[in-house]
C-alpha cells in the first residue's frame, strides 16, 4: 500500500493489525512509522523484530517505539550488556531471585549449563554475557507493580551462532508470554535471525529494507 501524504500513527495501528504495511511514496520510512508496526505487532503478538540492514533505521525505530511506549506509562528497560563487562557477580548475585525461577530463567536464555552459575558475568564469554543481560532485563520486567513492561533488545543475538540465536528467540518469547505485561522488542541485521522469528508464532517481524518498510 503506498500513501501520497504523511500516514497517521492511529492508521499505522489500524493497518498493522490486519498485516497491511503503508509507506510514503518515494521516501524510506520514518523511524515513527515502523515504530508505528512495531506497536501494532505487539498489540497481537509478545515480540516484535525489527529487520533490515544497517541504516535502514532499526535503532531509530527502537527509539520512537520507546518514547511512544513511555508515554503510555510503559517500563522500558534495554538489555545492556557492556554493563556486565566489569561485573564480577556471578548470575545468581546479579539476577537475585528464586533459585527454581533464576535457574528457568537461565535456561530459556541458553546458559543452562551449570558451570556458568560459578562464572563471573566479567569472564564469560561475549555471547554468554549478552544472553545474561536480557536475562537481567525480562527479569526487571516482571518485577513492581507496573502494569506493563517492554524490553528492547538492539543487535539481538548478534553475536550468537544460529542454534544459539533459535534458542534465545524461542525461550525469550516464551517468558513473555508466561508473563503478563512484558514485551520484547529486538532489531537484527541477520537475515536467519529474521527467518527464524518469522516462523514461531509468538514473534511478528517488521522488515525495512530499500525505503520500504514490510511485514
């Protein structure tokens, strides 16, 4: 669908709903527009990918989605890794939760095995340690009394292999889904990425590629 005048985020919503994307004419989506599907996808869906190359305005797109979601009093809180760069906690100091919850957690984020829980956040591995900081931000997700939470995930599972990367979207999707309120937005440059979040169902995908943004 290819609109001549500026797209309404209200009609971005409604379109989004039923899959229909809209661009401007001739122009690459604003970062406003695909925050625009990307809020509609979560209205259906507990996760949302954002895809597309570099520059194609992913991190814009997060940002917008962010404001957008503060404004409706939304917790947004972002998976920061190079936090944990430094950190000599071990997951269980760092996540500080029920044991039975922690290890579930863990599990679902690909650290199951149980040498890590003795490993210091600062000597894992760069992939371990980016698997441990979305743990720590869908674990703040589910904590307080907001009403609802959305964690944004810039580069997700970008330095993962893809059976790792499998692994963190299907298990991520799955704690959002067992938790009401919590919604995961990611944006990746890997075409598996986005192939693999294309075919589990508690995932929407919003593509922006060559000025045009599809779902």
């Amino acid at each position: 669908m290819t609109c001549t005048r500026a797209v309404s985020e209200r009609t971005l919503r409604a379109l989004a709903v039923f899959g229909l994307p809209a661009a401007r004419a001739g122009r690459a989506p604003s970062g406003l527009a695909a925050a625009g599907q990307a809020a509609g996808a979560l209205a259906v869906a507990p996760c949302v990918l954002l895809a597309g190359p570099s520059g194609s305005g992913k991190s814009t797109a997060l940002a917008a989605l962010a404001r957008r979601e503060r404004a409706r009093g939304t917790r947004v809180v972002r998976v920061r890794a190079a936090a944990l760069e430094r950190d000599a906690r071990t997951p269980p100091e760092i996540l500080r939760r029920g044991v039975m919850p922690m290890l579930a957690l863990l599990s679902r984020c690909g650290l199951s095995d149980a040498s890590l829980l003795a490993t210091p956040a600062c000597r894992m591995s760069e992939g371990q340690r980016w698997r441990l900081a979305l743990c720590v931000a869908l674990c703040r997700g589910t904590r307080g009394s907001v009403a609802r939470t959305l964690v944004i995930a810039d580069e997700l599972c970008g330095g993962l292999d893809a059976l790792a990367a499998l692994g963190v979207l299907s298990g991520a999707a799955s704690v959002c889904a067992r938790t009401p309120g919590l919604v995961l937005a990611g944006a990746s440059a890997r075409d598996d990425v986005a192939a693999m979040a294309r075919g589990m169902s508690r995932w929407r995908v919003v593509a922006l590629r060559a000025g045009a943004a599809a779902r």
